[in-house]
C-alpha cells in the first residue's frame, strides 16, 4: 500500500506484480490463495503489497522451520523478479543523500522490512553536504576575446526513460568548493603526485593553472588536493575512453560503456585524511578530535567539476604544449598534450550551498539469544549497504539494496517460523556513502558500544555489474566466504567461485568505519565486470544519469544478446544467497568461523613484499611477531576443531565456547594502535587501510607506508617495530602462550 500511495509511474505497478509473484511462487501452503495472487499479476490493485505480505507471513508461520532446515529454507525465498521489483521502484526517482527522494526511498526500504515482520526505524543523522544552485559553467576565452561555452550536461535518451532529469544539468562534485577558477589549462592525466613531478621535469609550473586529469588510478578528491596544494585555480576530472568507454565496445544505449556525454559524479572529500562527515554535525566529538584536522582540512578550496570525454576533447585539441609522455596517453582519437594553453584560457564557475541537514539511514534489528538486556553479552553480526545515489543508482548501490531486502524477507520468512539467530543481526541501509560514507561513519561512531562487540560487518555494495566474483577484507575471513559461495549456484551454471585473489580493502564503501577505526573483521564482495583486456574495469555508467533501471535491465551483469537481457537481476538474487548464508552462518555458529592461519599467511606474503621494496628496512623483528601468530593461530584453530566435536552443554563448558568465540572474533581489535596511522588518527588499523595517496585503494602495513614517506628510513622503523608489537599482542590475545600448542 504504502509504494502504491508514492504513485504515479509504471513502476509501481511492478513492485505490485513483483509481490505477486512472491505470493504465488511461496503461498503454497494454500493453493487457493496462489491462484487469486496469479489474477493479481494481470491487476492494479493498490493493497496488494500489503496484502501479499501478510498472507506471505501467514503461510511462512504456519511450519515452524527446523535448525537443520533453516539454510534450505531460507535459500528459497530471494528471486529475480522480486529484486527487479524492489530496483524498479527505487530507480524510479533520483535519491542524491539529504534529498526528498533519499528520504522516499528510506521509508520504501523501512516499509518493506516491517512487512517483513522485522523491527525496523530511521534514524536521521545530521552531517554536512553540498548541492549546487545552479548549473556549473565552463567557458574557454580565445586570444582574439571570443569567448566559446562547454557543454557540461548529459543528454536525453529516448531509450532511457529516466534521464530527462534536473540532475543532468548538475554535474557537480560533492564538497567541491564553491566559486570561480581561471587560468591557462594544463593536463596532469590521472593526478598523482608522479604525474605532477613529470610535469615539472618537463618545466610546467601549476600554480595559477586551471589542471584537466583523468578518472582512475586514485581517488578524485585527492586528484582536487594534489593539484591544489600545487597552486591550481581550478580541477577538471574526466572519464577517459579507455577507461569506461568506447575503448572497452559498444557505448549506451548501444551497448553497456560510457557515452561520450556520460559524466562521473562523486565526493572530492580528501577520503584518506579521514572518513565521514567533514563537520561531525552530529558527533559524537569534534572533528579535530576524532580525525585531528579542521572542516576546511578535509575539502578543497578551489572549484571542480566532473566532464564528459566529448567535452575533455575539445579542451585537449587545443592545448599545445610539449607531447604526453606515454603513460599520459588515454583513448582519445588526439595527440595527448600537456600545455599550458596559449591560444585560450579556461574559467569554472561553480555555484554550490553547503548546510547541515539530516540524512535518514534505516536500521533494522533482529533479536538474537545474545540479546538479553545486558551489552556486554551482545555479540551481533552488522549487516550493511547504502541507498543515496549519484541521481538514480541502479547498479550502485541499489543493486544491493535490491539483494539487502531480498536478504531480509528470508530472514523475515525464518523469524516468522520461530527461528531466532543465536546472535542479534542489524539489517542496515545507509544514507550518505557517495558524499564520504557519511550514514555509516556516523552510526558506527554513535553506537560505539554496539560496534565493538560486533562479530563482523558483512558488506555489499554494487553487487551486480558483472558476473565475476570478488571480494577482499579481512583474511581470517576468505575460507568461510569461499563456502558460503560455492554454496550458491551461479547464475551462469555450476556452483559460485572466488574467480579473483581476495584481497585487502581500502576505503571504497561502509566497512571503513568498522575495519579501520574499530578492528570489527570486515567483508565486501560484488559480481564485478570485466573489460576488453580481460582486466575488471569500473562499469560504464558509473555515477551518471545513465546508472538507470533501463540500463542494468539491458546491460548490467552483462546482460547482452539472446537470453542474457535481465541477467543482473539473477546476480542480484545470487548475492542475496551468498549474502544470506554468510549471515546465518556468522550468527548461530557454534564456533565463530574464523581462520587466522589465513591471515598470517598473508602476513607473511606483505612482509616479503615490504623486504623486497624497501631492503634497508630491518624486518626481522615483523618477522618473529608473524611467525608467533601463526602459532597461535594453529592452536586456535585446534581449540575449534575440539569446541565442535564437544557435545556437553554444562556452564563450564558454555564459558570457555564464549570466551574462545571472542578470542576468535577480537584478534582483529589487536591490529588497531589507539594512536592511530601517522598524522591519519582515525585510521588506526595497521595491517590494511586506504593509501594516503590512493584513497580507495589499500595498502598493507599502511603505517610503515606512511612513516617512511613522512619521515624516512628512522621513522619506518619506529612505524614497523610499532606493528611487530601490535602483531606480538593479537597472538598474545589469540592463544595465550601458556595454551599454546606446539
């Protein structure tokens, strides 16, 4: 009912079949009530939703659901076209974080919990954002005087029915600064500070120069603070062809890649300073306290804005100057060039409003045997994907709003049959991810009670653009996901597989708060795209008005050709599976499933890549500390091995369950230094963070990365003995030496 009174678009009426669809592929305990859900697939009956949902509970009630049974159960319940409903109606109406259309979807994703018969509520969050008040302009001034406009809008698809939106015109960066830029332009390709030093070996100077880089390689905020640190007036970032679009095949709405007018959108926050808000507006400390910089630290003070390739060329033809070197070279049909101008200058104007404002992140809980009204027994499992988009967000990240709600009514299916988790679940729905994970940082931060006694954090973000497996966090954490995995059956045949190495994580979506500032073991993992040189590539549409439902339901998961249309919609349905079982099996395991040999095998793979690049490093000390957490590892793990075949159940025996399931879960904690990474006190895990110039990106070991550069050699040995301890102190807290098995 409640999607129905939204209204107005045919969407609608797809979350309504989609529901029946629901209704009459589960009410099989009635048959007479499928058959009357079949006529509601042919019908606009605004009750509908509502009432599929309750009859859905009725006949999910009505068998109490077995333990044994719970995983079979549960897998029975996502479906594609259920996901295709929940993504057609989200994409029905841009959702930028803060606006009204962030706040519809909120209540959409509330009320779909609720009919779930999930408790579920908003909580606002007030944090700092930007909007534009009008469109930016970009103007080329010629010698003679003439003055030449750049078109910075995305055009109006016939065959994308949703971008003929205000939003195309407001091609902005979130944090941008707002004002004038001008001054001779000069290209830097990706921003870097590498790139900026081969420009001065080639003699061109920044300072008082508009700077054109392209997308790629770190993240835009820091392309903004290496350029502005530098001097530059102003920041022109573009996707390049050979990036994200006709390089890699056929361009939208002919095939899946960024068309030439396509424009990334996204945050210039300097991410790898600190995540979330830039303010704290909401809390729970100031941000020099919690982060150990200023408001104005975090953001930039010049203007930028994101541009087409179509627009970057016209700059480009023009530019003059000495010839790219090779590794500027993109996919543009031009002599690369670096400048600066000579024959023009470039001026941005940009008109943007900053004010603190409520953002709405949904927080649904289920009640686990943990839950007994006394903190210091709750042990939940954190479950999270964020809803705001860069206007519509089909792929990112309502992909994975679709597979979250999907998640969550075979939760709700389970819990209506007399299930409950041995430990609580938080089901949650962030807002403000794109502006600088803004809804997660400020929950995280605000529930640090909660946080810390988290077993994981499970999360999902664009997880249908392709249909490559992958995923990366914390390493104790890679052999029970690959389980859970082969599990579920692919879309595309066979049983799912990790098809790329895990990997550690950067700063790319809402674990950052729970990995690195408070040690919580961490997950993310997506069906990612491959591109032309068999490499996985950012999907075509990213960011842009054209990350829409027309789009993914053609082209997303790589859904091309005869048989393929819709494909996404099956991967969402996968990750639901794999996302579900992760879930389930992380909160009524016996035995927490964590393998830290797993970790300290890589431990071991980072050191000899640390020794091998920075040889006058001293590693042995690094060395002694993994070597003694791979021992204790090993005890762990045969402390497990006995914990399950033990079938007593006496007080004693509970105990030492609980506290090994601790020890288990919390050696992350130990990686963590209080102080802090090097002038990064928010960050303060040492095994993996963002790169202080990568920002998405990670690095292993950061703090040796960051004193050496800081520094030098003195100061990286100060940061490696500091590891070695942290290393010492997580065996110490794994398996005390006294338990040790040798």
């Amino acid at each position: 009912f409640w999607s129905l009174r939204q209204a107005g678009n045919s969407g609608v009426v797809d979350v309504v079949r989609g529901r029946a669809d629901l209704c009459a592929t589960h009410c099989w305990i009635f048959p007479w009530i499928s058959s009357i859900m079949r006529l509601f697939k042919s019908t606009k009956v605004v009750m509908v939703t509502l009432f599929c949902n309750a009859l859905f509970a009725m006949s999910a009630g009505s068998q109490p659901v077995a333990r044994d049974d719970v995983e079979a159960t549960y897998l029975n319940v996502p479906t594609a076209a259920s996901a295709e409903a929940h993504l057609r109606y989200i994409t029905s109406r841009p959702h930028v974080a803060g606006t009204d259309g962030d706040f519809v979807m909120a209540d959409y994703v509330k009320q779909q919990m609720l009919s779930y018969g999930l408790e579920s509520k908003i909580e606002n969050v007030t944090v700092l954002l930007n909007y534009p008040e009008e469109a930016p302009s970009l103007t080329l001034t010629r010698a003679d005087g003439a003055v030449v406009p750049v078109n910075l809008a995305e055009l109006v698809l016939a065959e994308d029915k949703t971008s003929d939106t205000v939003w195309r015109n407001h091609t902005f960066h979130g944090y941008a600064a707002s004002g004038t830029g001008t001054g001779p332009l000069v290209y830097a390709n990706y921003g870097r500070p590498q790139d900026f030093d081969i420009l001065k070996g080639l003699g061109v100077n920044i300072s008082g120069k508009v700077v054109l880089v392209r997308y790629g390689k770190c993240f835009r905020g820091l392309k903004v603070k290496n350029a502005q640190e530098l001097g530059a007036t102003a920041v022109l970032i573009y996707s390049d062809p050979a990036d994200d679009g006709f390089v890699q095949g056929n361009t939208y709405p002919k095939g899946p890649w960024r068309p030439e007018f396509g424009v990334q959108r996204g945050s210039v926050q300097f991410n790898s300073l600190c995540a979330g808000d830039p303010a704290r507006a909401a809390g729970p400390a100031s941000v020099e306290e919690l982060c150990g910089y200023s408001t104005q630290d975090l953001i930039p003070s010049i203007p930028s804005i994101p541009l087409s390739y179509a627009a970057a060329t016209d700059l480009l033809k023009q530019l003059g100057g000495a010839t790219a070197p090779p590794e500027f070279q993109g996919g543009l049909d031009i002599a690369y060039t670096v400048g600066p101008s000579v024959n023009y200058t470039v001026t941005l104007c940009t008109k943007l409003q900053s004010l603190k404002t409520p953002i709405p992140n949904v927080i649904t809980v289920i009640p686990g045997r943990d839950n007994v009204g006394d903190m210091l027994q709750l042990r939940p499992v954190i479950v999270g994907n964020h809803r705001d988009a860069w206007v519509y967000g089909a792929a990112d990240p309502n992909s994975g709003t679709a597979a979250l709600l999907e998640l969550a009514k075979g939760l709700g299916v389970l819990k209506q049959r007399g299930w409950q988790p041995e430990r609580t679940i938080f089901l949650c729905s962030w807002s403000g991810e794109e502006y600088g994970l803004l809804g997660s940082t400020a929950w995280g931060e605000l529930h640090a009670s909660t946080v810390r006694q988290a077993v994981a954090y499970l999360n999902v973000d664009t997880v249908a653009i392709g249909s490559v497996l992958k995923a990366g966090g914390t390493f104790a954490l890679r052999n029970f996901f690959e389980q859970a995995a082969s599990d579920v059956e692919d879309p595309a045949g066979g049983a799912l597989c990790l098809q790329r190495t895990w990997e550690p994580i950067g700063s790319g979506s809402d674990y950052t708060v729970f990995l690195d500032h408070f040690g919580v073991a961490s997950m993310d993992f997506a069906f990612a795209r491959v591109g032309a040189q068999g490499d996985l590539v950012q999907y075509g549409q990213y960011h842009s008005v054209y990350d829409s439902f027309d789009w993914i339901s053609r082209f997303g998961a790589g859904g091309t050709g005869p048989g393929k249309a819709k494909q996404a919609f099956a991967y969402m349905k996968a990750g639901a599976e794999v996302w579900g079982l992760l879930t389930l099996r992380l909160a009524d395991a016996k035995v927490l499933p964590f393998n830290h040999s797993a970790q300290a095998v890589a431990l071991e793979d980072w050191h000899a890549e640390l020794a091998k690049a920075e040889p006058q490093l001293d590693t042995r000390e690094l060395s002694k500390g993994i070597s003694a957490y791979m021992q204790a590892a090993k005890t762990a793990e045969m402390r497990a091995a006995n914990m399950l075949r033990l079938s007593t159940r006496t007080a004693e025996a509970s105990r030492v369950l609980a506290e090994l399931n601790d020890r288990l879960a919390f050696t992350e904690r130990q990686f963590l230094s209080e102080d802090g990474l090097p002038m990064r006190k928010w960050f303060k895990h040492l095994l993996q963070a963002p790169g202080f110039n990568e920002g998405y990106a990670p690095r292993t070991f950061p703090s040796i990365a960051d004193g050496l550069r800081i520094g030098g050699l003195a100061r990286g040995q100060e940061e490696l003995a500091r590891l070695a301890g942290r290393i010492n102190a997580a065996a110490q807290y794994l398996a005390p030496a006294e338990e040790l098995i040798v």
